[in-house]
C-alpha cells in the first residue's frame, strides 16, 4: 500500500498489569477508530519502567511471548483489522529474560517477535539486571499495511541497526520506548538530551530514506520524569508530528511510502555505499591492538 495510517499511543502506566493492558487497549480502539491501521505501543506499556532499580521481584512481571498479552492483542486486532506493535517483558525460560516486541497482523495473527539488541545499564535504567541480549538479528515484519521494520529504545543510538533493518526491506522503523529525565536535571540539560534523541533517531530516516516512528512513555516515575515526546519523521528527516513532553497523547499519522523512493533517488545514499570498505566497523575499536 502506497500510504498507510499509523497510531501513536503515548500513555503513563500504573503497578498493575491489568490496569495498563485494559488502558491500552481503549487507546488502541481510540486511534482506530481515527483511521489507524498500525498501532505502536511504548517500551514496557503493561508496568512501570520497573529497571530504576535491581529488584528480583521484579521478573515476576515477565511473560512467555506468545502468552496472555499477545492473546488478547491479537483478539483486538482482529476485531479492529488493526496491526498492533506491543513492546513486553518476555520471559525465555528459567532464569533467561528478553525486552521484546510482538508484531500481531491485522488478522489478530502472531507475526513474530524481536529482541532488544543493544542493552543499557545506567543510573536509574538498569536494563542488563533484567535483560539478554537479543539473540533473533534484526527483523522486518510483513504485515497487511506495510513491512514493518522494529527496533526498541537503545537500540536507537545505533545507525548500523536502522542500516541493517533498512536493508532488510522495511517500509518504516517503529522505535517503542522509555526514556526521561531525572527529575533534579536543569532545563538545559533536559533540552539538550532530548533534541539528541529525536536527531539521532531523524537522522535513520535521512541516512536510509524511510519514515521512523518513535513512541516514549510519559510521567513521573522514581525520579524519572519520562519525557514523552513521541515523534514521526518522514524519510528526509522532516517531523510530521510531536507529541507534548507531559500528556497521554493519542495521534495517527498518514505515512506516504512511495515517498521513499524519490528521496531514495534525489539523494541516493544507498547507491553509493561502499560495503567493501566497511568491515573495519566489526571490530570494537581501530587501534594498535585490533590491526
């Protein structure tokens, strides 16, 4: 399909399961009933952005994938003819955990998962308590709309996961996310933190001529202030829309996918990359050591 419609649910979460499963679920129907055909969840929307601290506790939240939340997902899409991108806490088997995106089509078919890739660990995000690297590559979903490209939150600040999802054939990149500020930080510091997470994440559109999706969660949790600002870019990095940094926020956004091969041609980037210059990036660094 040449355009396709897609939702943005930027919401706040609570301690319950249920309570954020049943929300989104309403803003799902909400922004379906607006005309959306694809619909993105943020990072981790059944709980609260539980990784601000290291709690064993804390597992029991975890699910098997396919399990209840995508059963009861894949019902709404279903019945609403909807895709649906639903970021959840997945668990493996004993003791083996993933941060993970299910992919339901809009005939409430299961689709497949991916994987969170690039894992952080920082003061207030300790994600590598609680997650494995992702162990399933890179993925493109093809869905009843569109191929549908997925990365997850960190997995932002790193061009070569948008390249490799790009090259896989994806029509568009869906970023779910959790990010914020803590909430002592000056408005400078907040400013500036911000405008690099949606340059960084503009500048995968430009670099490989797709539309990017980004979904942030919003509300003050432990410190943390998340800072919403959920965001369409078209493929030459232009917004097409940007949420409030402090409101649930609903919005369907029309992405013209034939658009991509234009900006591919006037400015054509993937032509003229030179792969056979590029394996020094598989080392971890360029020294003495790794020559």
């Amino acid at each position: 399909m040449a355009k396709v419609q897609v939702g943005l649910v930027q919401m706040t979460c609570t301690s319950s399961k249920q309570e954020n499963l049943d929300k989104a679920i309403v803003k799902i129907r909400e922004v379906a009933a607006q005309g959306a055909q694809v619909v993105c969840l943020q990072e981790l929307f059944t709980s609260l952005y539980f990784c601000d601290v290291e709690e064993y506790e804390n597992f029991k939240l975890a699910e098997t994938i396919p399990g209840p939340s995508t059963d009861v997902l894949s019902a709404v899409a279903k019945e609403l003819n909807v895709v649906i991108v639903a970021s959840l806490f997945e668990k493996r088997a004993e003791g083996l955990y993933h941060n993970t995106t299910a992919v339901l089509d809009a005939d409430g078919a299961y689709l497949g998962k991916y994987r969170k890739m690039h894992i952080p660990d920082d003061p207030g995000f300790y994600e590598k308590f609680y997650f494995t690297p992702g162990d399933l590559g890179y993925k493109v979903f093809k869905t009843k709309y569109a191929k549908i490209g997925v990365l997850i939150c960190w997995d932002q600040w790193y061009p070569e996961a948008a390249r490799i999802t790009a090259l896989m054939g994806a029509d568009f990149l869906v970023y779910p996310t959790a990010i914020g500020w803590a909430t002592t930080q000056d408005e400078e510091t907040n400013k500036e933190q911000y405008n690099a997470w949606q340059t960084i994440q503009r500048s995968h559109a430009i670099a490989n001529g797709v539309p990017v999706v980004s979904i942030n969660r919003v509300g003050e949790e432990a410190g943390v202030s998340f800072w919403g600002g959920s965001f369409v870019s078209n493929p030459f990095g232009s917004l097409l829309y940007q949420a409030t940094h402090d409101q649930e926020e609903l919005k369907v956004v029309e992405l013209d996918l034939s658009k991509s091969d234009r900006y591919r041609t006037h400015w054509p980037f993937l032509r003229d990359r030179r792969i056979d210059t590029y394996s020094p990036i598989t080392k971890r660094y360029i020294d003495d050591e790794s020559i």
